[in-house]
C-alpha cells in the first residue's frame, strides 16, 4: 500500500503548488495554501522556513505523508534551485518514484535536465506532469519532441488537452476515451467534475469547435506515432507517461495520482554492504536521509529523516545505530505534515519517519535491531567554492565552531579545519 515519491522540476514549475493541491486530494488539509499568499491567503505547508515563505522558493526538502484510494503515499517536495540540489539529489535516494513537474511555457530547462540525470542514474521511474495549461503555452507536441531529445526517454500521453490559455476547454484522457472539461478551481476541491464520453462524440465536437478538432487530429497522429505503453520500460526509466492540466486550478492532479496508484512500484528491495534487503523482511531496517534543525521554531529541535526500508517499526523499540554502535529508544517518532507533526505509533517498509535527537544520528546513518547492516548510495559533492569564517568578537568562536558543525552534521554546508591555524573553512556546492 506504500507509494514513496519526489517531486523535481527546475525553480518556479509549480512543484509546490502541485504538492498543495495533492494533500487537499488526499484529504490532508481543507484548503489548499499559496506559493505567494497576500491577505487573507494562507501559506503552503510545504514551505515551513521564513526565508522559503519571504521569497517564495523552496529551500529544503520537506516530506509529507497522506492518503488516497487505500494507498499511503509518502510524498517529498524538493528544492528546484540549483544551490539546493545537494538536498535533492539526498532525497533522490529515499523514494522509489518521481513527478517531474514542466512549465508548459518554458519546457525542459536547464535543472529539469540536472535533476533527471540523478533519478536516471538511480533508475527512478519518472511521471512527466505539463503544467500551467490554463496559460499561453507552448504546442504540445513541440513538448512532447523536446522531452524525447532532451531527456532520451520515450514520452506516452496518458492525457491530451485541448486548446490552452483562454481557450483551454479541458483534457482528453486515452485510457478511458473520456474528456474531462476545465473548471477553473482555487484553493478548495469544487464538486463533480464533467466528463464527456468519447473522441467522436458529436456534442464534443459542436461545443469546442476548432479547438477539439485540432486536438483530435494530434491524438490521430500520437495514436501512429508514439509507442504504447509498456509498464516494464516505464519500471527501468526508458518511459515515461505524460499528463497535462493546472495544478494551480486543482485541474488534472487527480489524474496524477490515479497515475501513481496505478503505476508506480511498491517499496523496493535496497542493496547493503552485507546482502540485499527485502522490504517485506520481518526486522527492522532503516536508513537517514537528511538531518533538519529547528522545523519548528518553538521547539529548537534537529530531526532525522529515515526511510523504512524492511521490517515493521513500532514507537519505543530498540534500534541500533551501525556506525556509532549506540542504542536507540525512540519514543518521540514523528510523522509530518511538514511543520504539522504527529505522533506515530508504527510504520513500514516505504514510509518516510522522523526521529529527533541531538547529534546521535548522522547523515547515511543505517538503524537496524541489532544486525550489521551498511547502507550505500547517499551521495556527497566536492565543494565548488570555499570560503573562510572569522567571527568578530573572539569570544565567541566556541559558539561560532558549534554553530557550524552542526550546520555540516545536517549536510548543509563542509566544514574543514587547517592543520594550522584556527579559522575554519567552509566548502558549500551552491553559492
């Protein structure tokens, strides 16, 4: 039942719009927030940090859990900006799916490319999601090609839309041959969407006029064109399926996730020094992905994130910590809403859980009850810029070296010490 995803794109697609309006979908939260809220708005959940709700950027990953049709889905959002992408590419190795996110007017830029080439390397099976259509955007078939030469995956249009910016009337789904028609939404789910029924319908064609024939004879020329789907290459990242819609309007993100409950894989089995590990194994086994301070500002915490990988894990159980070989008992095991959290009594293999401590856990860190167990595959960048810091007040450069090495504990920044000498260096990947 657990469906463990990521949502990449390059800065400004709308990947945390979409990650809004799918919580409103699973019925997380009543309303749906902005990226940008004025007034009476209220802000997206995803983006818990000030300088993320001041500049309306994500900053840091965050992770949300919530469910849909039977299925837990375990969702993260990432940040689209290159400075962060070391936070990304971390997170990358923690879910089993991925949403690439496209504007429909800009098409693959140069992130959207960055990004793909991770989960290519780590054979992460990729949805593609067109968005903004209620824009004036770029011809779909234009998208189509460009996603093929640029990314090299075969590109198979689960939806087709027709018309677009003022003249968007909806999309066409292939699977059930139905049209769903655009109802422009906001921040609430509205009522019963309308569905027309077929490509031929006559009453299709006398309501949308040239728009739908255009549309109609595109899918004629996609229907002999683009390949079938095939779930086995989809499985080993050689397709990739492609909706359409406006994440910001609520239109076409049920199809997504319908999309997902469908297609992506269950929890899969991860590969340890030792042997490999079955998700379905009974003990437990888990491993730290990213390490966040202060979430919430009132309780100056630090957070470990850890995905699941086996077993069944229940609050105030004994874990060991590989590495340190320390022992662990949780009894504050937290599950997100981003800022929101909840106490968890159990997971399983998939699930994304939070586990505060105060520098026991580090980043890579394998958890297991007791077994030797080394995870591999968290991946770390050469620094490509290094700076020093000196502090003005000498005094204070107990607190200045703390600050810093906690900073490094959470993968933000590389912190090195000369071999003489005492100013410290920083090496970071993004300016």
């Amino acid at each position: 039942r657990r469906r463990t995803f990521a949502i990449i794109s390059h800065p400004d697609a709308g990947k945390t719009t979409l990650t809004e309006k799918f919580l409103l979908f699973g019925g997380a939260i009543q309303m749906a927030g902005q990226v940008r809220a004025k007034g009476e708005a209220r802000r997206t959940r995803s983006d818990f940090m000030k300088m993320e709700q001041d500049r309306g950027i994500s900053v840091s990953a965050s992770a949300m859990s919530f469910d849909f049709r039977h299925f837990r889905f375990n969702l993260v959002d990432t940040p689209g900006h290159s400075d962060f992408s070391e936070d990304t590419c971390r997170t990358l190795t923690a879910v089993d799916a991925a949403i690439m996110v496209i504007d429909g007017a800009k098409g693959v830029e140069s992130q959207t490319r960055k990004l793909f080439e991770v989960c290519a390397r780590r054979g992460v099976p990729i949805f593609t999601f067109i968005n903004k259509m209620d824009r004036e955007v770029r011809e779909p078939l234009e998208l189509l090609s460009e996603i093929e030469q640029h990314i090299g995956m075969d590109a198979v249009p689960f939806s087709w839309p027709v018309g677009m910016g003022k003249t968007f009337h909806g999309v066409y789904d292939r699977r059930t041959d139905q049209m769903r028609v655009f109802d422009a939404g906001e921040d609430r789910r509205g009522g019963e969407e309308e569905v027309l029924q077929g490509l031929n319908n006559p009453e299709t064609i006398k309501r949308f006029g040239a728009e739908f024939e255009d549309a109609k004879g595109e899918l004629e020329l996609i229907d002999g064109a683009s390949p079938a789907f095939d779930a086995a290459a989809f499985l080993r990242g050689e397709q990739t399926p492609m909706l359409f819609g406006s994440a910001v309007n609520n239109f076409g993100v049920r199809e997504v996730l319908d999309a997902l409950v469908d297609l992506a894989p269950p929890p899969s089995e991860r590969v340890a020094i030792q042997r490999t590990i079955q998700p379905t194994e009974k003990k437990f086994s888990g491993v730290v992905f990213k390490i966040q301070a202060n979430m919430d500002p009132a309780h100056r915490d630090r957070i470990a994130f850890v995905r699941v990988v086996s077993g069944h894990f229940e609050r105030g159980m004994r874990l060991k910590v590989v590495r340190s070989g320390k022992e662990l008992r949780p009894n504050t095991v937290v599950s997100f809403l981003s800022q929101r959290r909840e106490l968890l009594e159990e997971a399983y293999g998939g699930d994304i859980i939070g586990i505060p401590n105060h520098g026991v856990l580090q980043l890579g860190d394998t958890l297991t009850e007791g077994e030797e167990l080394q995870f591999t595959g968290l991946p770390f960048f050469a620094p490509e810029m290094i700076r020093t810091v000196e502090v003005a007040d000498p005094l204070r450069t107990k607190q200045l070296r703390a600050g810093l090495t906690q900073l490094g504990e959470e993968g933000a920044i590389q912190v090195f010490r000369p071999i003489a000498g005492s100013v410290l260096l920083l090496g970071a990947v993004g300016q």
